[in-house]
C-alpha cells in the first residue's frame, strides 16, 4: 500500500506543479520588473498617462487580480477596474507648479488566491516642453551715450532668461525691433545681450531714442517677449560757436567821445555756442592791425570808440568769440569802423549786407580801391596720396596791393590738414585719407587792414586705390554634406534650383567706393558657382561627376579700383553624401590596392638585392685564415712523415717508403678532436746536434725532427724562410679573441735559431 501510494504522489506532483508555474498573473508581459513611462510636463490633468503591461484582468466583477496604488496623495492614480495610470496633478520639468518626476508602486493581488502581493514599482517621467516665454532682467532699460561715442561702442546689457531646461527652449535670440530710431541701436550678436552704436549719433538731431526689444527662444512655436530701451543722448563740445552775422559795420557819430558805444549793422554782435545741451559761455575779443583802438566788451561783445580810434579811421578788425571751457572753439567775424560822411542827399547809400566789405551808409568812391576775392568760391581737387607741401590752390585777390594780407578761416580744423601764405597759396600740411573725410569746405577771409572780403573755399579729395581686397581668413575649408542639402532642394525653383550652399567667402576692401567681385580657378573650379554676396555654391549637375572626396579651387577677388588690385585664398570642400559614396569607395579601393601591390614588389626586389649582397661578400672572404691554412699544411707534413726538400728552388722526396699514410693520420686527428676531455701531448724537443751535422748540407741547414729514429731521414730548410714567430695552433682557435690570440704567439727566442731550428706544432 505505501508503495501505491509512493506512486500517487509521484504522478501528482508535476501536475501541481505545472499549475503553479501557469499563474502568471500580476507579472509584467516584457518580463521586466519596472514600468516606466514618459509624457510632456504640458499634459493636463486626467489624461491616461499609459497602461501597466501586467498580466490579468483587474475588473470589478469578473476580474482576477486587483491594482492599487500604495502611495498616498500621489500625482498619478489608477482607474478603478483597469490597468490605465491616470495624471491627478500638474507635473510641471522646472518644478514650479508641480513635481518633475513621479515613482510610485502599484501593489498587484490575485483574486480567490491566498498568494502574497505583488509589488511593481512605476517611473513617470517629465520631459520639457516650451510653455515659458524668456524675462527681461530689469526691464524696462535706460541708458545715457556721448553723441561722440564711436560706433560698436557699448550702451547697455539687456539680458533676459529662459526658465526652460537649457537646449533650444532655452535659447534666447535678441534682436531690436523696427521703428524710430531703430538705426542707430542694435545687438552685438544675436545671441548676446550686448546693445552696442549702430550709426554715430547727433545731438542737435535727436536728443532721446525710444527703442523696443525682443527676446524670442527657440522652441517650436518660440516664444518672446519685448521690452523698451530709452537712451538719452548727451551732448558733447563737438561745435563751434557761431556769431549771428559774419561782417558787422560800426558807425561813428559826429560827436563820438572816448569811450562812446558803437552801433553796428546789420544787427548788434551776437554769438553763441552751437552745442545746445552744453551752451557754454563766451568771451569776445579783437585781433589784426589796430584792434588797440577799438574797446571790445569782453562778455557782451559790444564795441566802444577810443580816443585813437578817433583819431585813425576806418579800421577793420576780426571779432573773435572764444568758449570759456575750451580755447579750440571760437567763431571769428569782422567789423569794420567808418564815419559818418553827410546827411540827406548826399549821404551815403548803404550796401547790401555781404555785397562787399564797406560800412554801410559809407559812400564808394572811386578812390577807395576795396580788397576782393577774384571768386566767390574756390574749388580744388587732389588724389589722397598727394604729398605734404603739395599747392592744392590760390586765392586770387584785386587789386594788387603791396600792404600785406592776412587770411582768417572759419574753422580751426583746416589748420590740421592745411596752411595759407601771405600770397594766398594754400598748401597740404597733413596727408589726406579719403576715407576719413572726402570734402573740406571753409569760409576764407581776406583783409589788408582797411577792407576785407569773404569767399568759400570747396576741397574734394579723389580716392587712389591703395588698398587691395582682403579675405577674412587666408585658408577656408567648408563641408558639404550632399544628403541633406539635396533633401533641401527638392522643394526649389528657379535660380536657386540645383545649387547647394557650400559657404560664405569674407572679404573687404579699404577703399571706400570699391566695388570687389570674385572669380573661382582651379581644377574643380568648374564645379563651383560664387554670387556677389560671396556665397559659394556646389553646383548640383556636378555631384554626379565628382569622383573625390576634397575638392580644391582658388578664390581671386578683384577690385573696381584704377588700377585694379586682387587677392586670392585656396579654399577645400569635404563632400559626403551617399550618392557620392560608391565611386570614391571604388576609386579608394583601387587606390590602396595598387599601393599595396607596388610595395609587394619594392619588398621582393629588396629581398632579392640583400640576397645577392650575402652571397657577393661569402665568395670574397677566403674559407680560412692564409696564416692557419700554412701551418696546418706544415702540420700535416709534420705529422704524415712526409719530409720534403727545398732547396734552389727544387722540391725532392727524399724517403717516400718511410713515410705515414697521411688520410689515416688525419682521421686521427679529427678523432682525437671529437673526443671530449682528451688531448694529445707534443713529443719533447730534440736533442742539439754536433757541429758537425752543422756544417753538412753545402750551406744548408739539416734537421732531424725525430731524434734518433732510424730510417727517417732529415729536411733541409733555408734559414730565410724559417719565421721569427710561431702561432700555436688549437681546433679551438675560433672560440678565443682576439687579446688570446696575441698571447698564444710566442717569440722564436732561441740563439741556435740561425744554425738549427727545431719546428714543433702542438695540437
């Protein structure tokens, strides 16, 4: 029965357990152990963020798990019967109005089960939206500038931050809107909040601007928001003073005294300083032959007789007024002293203002010869590379006088740039720049003490071409991206159809009416097209041509100027794209696949040249040393028993019978060499003969190299070819330096050398 039963359990227990393996509810369908889910922080409330991804049914009725939150008063919930999470509150990226992330976990039970719960955490994240406009920092501006301030210099920094997170939302373009005055304010850069002087300011033309501003992001639709700029224009000492007549005549009564006051025509002596906001004070005074007789007010301007003046008439004096806080601003006028010469008819008729220098009411006589211009108006024109010292005109005056003449000039500025002589010449004192200023006019005053007269005097400098075209940058490199700018032209007609925009080339010349016009050169020239606004273009019919990745041309820029100038920068262009890709892929493949077989070959034959320089320098060195190669001569001869006479140049074998088996006794040899740890030991020396076998031979020297042994018979060998040194040989001769070696030579020191030598190698 237990073994039955044993049985029963075992067949029921995979049963229960593929059961307990098929309840899969409340697990998430991916598998994964985290819900997340990511909506814009502009989403209102009540939407259906997303649907939990669990397994079951959570309905009310029929379902068989249920979900809920664990969390209280979360920004998130569930509906009642689904799996849809629902957004309760704003959820606001910057955090203002709401949180900017929400976890949560939703606790998953299955129903008629006593299973523990689930729980499945869930991420709602917040991602930003443009829904915040820029603010102005301190808006609305005001700023006050110099009307002498230069243009780019800076008025004000008007900034204004975007609360979005940084990226286009939070990008803040500015810019000035139009309207009065826009002109003469603008942003350095669109992306600064720089305010810098567009054009130079005037204050006797605008004393105030009222500018509006615009801060917009880049979002989609941006946003913006404006503000107002109020600048306030100061006045500077940038004018004269002026008087309100240029020539005054003074009349003298009949019973004018010392210190009588004079009136003057065509009005009393008025001047004023032509800088509105500063006005400054003026002192007046006298200068020019005789200008002690006559008494000037110094504050007024009012004109009193003297008792010399009584006494010397007429008189003509320049009238000088003078800005109190600046010397260099003054107006001068002139005013000329007569006396009244009768009544009634024939009183004197009074000359129109400006028709020339007598006073009126003063009677032209014909023998009262006036000073005159020859001209109204002088005009001259000179290039502005004319040399200092150059004559650029001459007043011309009648009638010719001997008194001298002084000239007087409206303008203290002209002395800057030129001088009059006594003569009249006018003379370039400073080098002209046409650019800075290409016209000088003045009023010029002429006087010989008695009478005077005025003219205009109109300057025009010509411009020279001195300056040649000048590229921002003396390389440029564009990249041009075929793809996408072809995308960008599927929609284009016209004459804009078929160009794809490369870049734009910067260039300016000095000379101001210049006109500068670009040409393209080089080998992909022809595939380039550059406007007047110098944009440079990639023609489109040339893309299917192109059969290189960089392309390189020369931009030359050419000026209007007389004569005309150029310059020129190399530019390259990177072209990508897809369309260009299979025929600059194939041209590189085959381009490193004949660099890649040109070095094979180079290799080989580099091979083959170090091959045939071994085998060259093995055939020139001999296979032994000349030296060793004699002595082991000498040593077989020794050793084989072979004895040979050398003698008159004849070789005889004296005992051939007697002799060894030479092939045998080197087999010993290289026998006795193999054997490890043996050597064979050098007989004794022989015995010293008698002098009798001294002077055997008829003048040759015998040796017997084997002492008493019969049958052997003797060497003859000449004394001249005996060594003085003898190497001692070894088979291990190749193992030792070359310090040894010298230390294995021994000296033949032995005193019998010359009459007996006794030859012994050792082994």
């Amino acid at each position: 029965m237990s073994a039955l039963l044993y049985l029963a359990l075992l067949v029921a227990a995979p049963t229960v357990r593929s059961q307990a393996i098929q309840d899969s509810r409340c697990y998430l369908m991916n598998g994964g152990a985290v819900e997340s889910f990511f909506i814009g922080e502009d989403t209102p409330v009540g939407s259906i963020i997303g649907t939990l991804s669990v397994n079951g049914d959570p309905e009310d009725e029929s379902g068989n798990i249920s979900l809920k939150l664990q969390e209280r008063g979360a920004a998130v919930g569930i509906a009642p019967g689904t799996k849809n999470l629902t957004l309760l509150r704003v959820l606001d990226r910057e955090e203002k109005l709401g949180p900017s992330s929400v976890y949560v976990n939703v606790r998953c039970d299955r129903r008629h089960t006593a299973d523990p719960s689930f729980v499945i955490p869930v991420s709602v994240r917040v991602w930003d939206v443009n829904d915040n406009a820029p603010v102005w920092s301190g808006a609305p501006y005001r700023a006050r500038v110099s009307e002498l301030s230069a243009v780019g210099a800076r008025v004000a920094a008007a900034t204004a931050t975007d609360p979005d997170q940084p990226g286009p939302h939070a990008t803040v373009h500015y810019s000035v809107l139009p309207g009065p005055h826009s002109e003469y304010i603008k942003f350095l850069h669109e992306l600064d909040s720089t305010l810098v002087i567009a054009k130079p300011l005037d204050y006797e033309r605008v004393h105030n601007l009222t500018l509006n501003l615009r801060a917009r992001d880049a979002g989609t639709p941006p946003r913006y928001n404006d503000t107002t700029l109020y600048v306030e224009v100061l006045d500077a000492d940038d004018q004269n003073p002026k008087f309100e007549h240029e020539h005054y005549v003074a009349v003298i009564p009949d019973d004018a005294q010392d210190g009588t006051e004079l009136e003057t025509n065509p009005g009393p002596i008025k001047a004023w300083d032509q800088d509105e906001g500063i006005n400054a004070p003026l002192v007046f005074s006298a200068s020019g032959p005789g200008a002690e007789r006559l008494r000037v007010s110094r504050d007024t301007g009012r004109l009193a007789a003297t008792a010399m003046l009584l006494e010397n008439l007429p008189l003509t004096v320049v009238l000088k007024a003078m800005q109190v806080d600046n010397p260099d601003r003054y107006a001068l006028a002139t005013v000329s002293v007569r006396r009244r010469v009768g009544r009634g008819a024939s009183a004197a008729v009074e000359l129109e203002p400006g028709s020339s220098m007598v006073t009126p009411g003063v009677t032209a006589t014909a023998e009262q010869k006036e000073i005159k211009f020859t001209r109204k108006e002088y005009v001259a024109r000179l290039p502005e590379d004319a040399a200092v010292g150059t004559l650029v005109l001459t007043l011309n005056t009648s009638p010719h006088t001997d008194r001298p003449l002084q000239f007087y000039v409206s303008e203290r500025s002209f002395l800057e740039k030129f001088a009059i002589n006594s003569l009249g010449e006018v003379l370039l004192r400073k080098s002209l720049d046409y650019e800075t200023a290409a016209t000088y006019y003045y009023q010029v005053m002429v006087t010989d003490g008695a009478t005077n007269d005025t003219a205009s005097l109109n300057i025009t400098v010509d411009n020279v071409n001195e300056w040649e075209p000048r590229f921002r940058y003396p390389l440029y490199e564009f990249r041009a991206d075929l793809d996408s700018e072809q995308d960008g032209l599927n929609g284009q007609s016209g004459a804009s159809a078929g160009l794809i925009k490369v870049g734009q080339l910067d260039v300016y010349d000095g000379d101001a009416q210049d006109s500068v016009t670009l040409t393209l050169r080089g080998l992909h020239a022809p595939f380039f097209y550059v406007n007047a606004a110098g944009e440079l273009f990639l023609r489109g019919e040339a893309v299917a041509s192109l059969n290189t990745t960089v392309l390189h041309l020369v931009a030359t820029a050419h000026d209007s100027g007389a004569p005309p100038r150029q310059s020129s920068v190399p530019v390259a262009v990177h072209v990508s794209g897809a369309g260009l890709g299979a025929e600059v892929t194939s041209a590189g493949a085959s381009g490193v696949l004949a660099t890649f077989v040109v070095a094979l070959v180079l290799l080989a034959l580099a091979v083959c040249a170090l091959l045939i320089y071994i085998c060259t320098v093995r055939r020139r060195i001999p296979k032994g040393d000349p030296t060793t190669d004699k002595l082991s001569s000498g040593v077989v001869a020794a050793t084989s028993g072979s004895l040979q006479s050398v003698s008159a140049g004849a070789t005889t074998i004296l005992d051939s019978t007697s002799s060894l088996d030479i092939r045998q006794e080197q087999n010993n040899v290289k026998h006795s060499q193999r054997g490890p740890g043996k050597s064979k030991v050098a007989p004794s020396p022989p015995e010293a003969i008698s002098g009798a076998e001294r002077t055997a031979g008829a003048g040759a020297l015998m040796s017997d190299h084997i002492a008493g042994a019969a049958g052997r018979s003797g060497v003859a060998w000449p004394s001249t070819v005996i060594p003085a040194r003898v190497k001692k040989l070894s088979w291990d001769d190749n193992r030792h330096t070359e310090a040894n070696d010298r230390d294995s030579v021994a000296e033949a020191t032995n005193p019998a050398l010359a009459e007996h030598m006794n030859l012994t190698v050792y082994f």
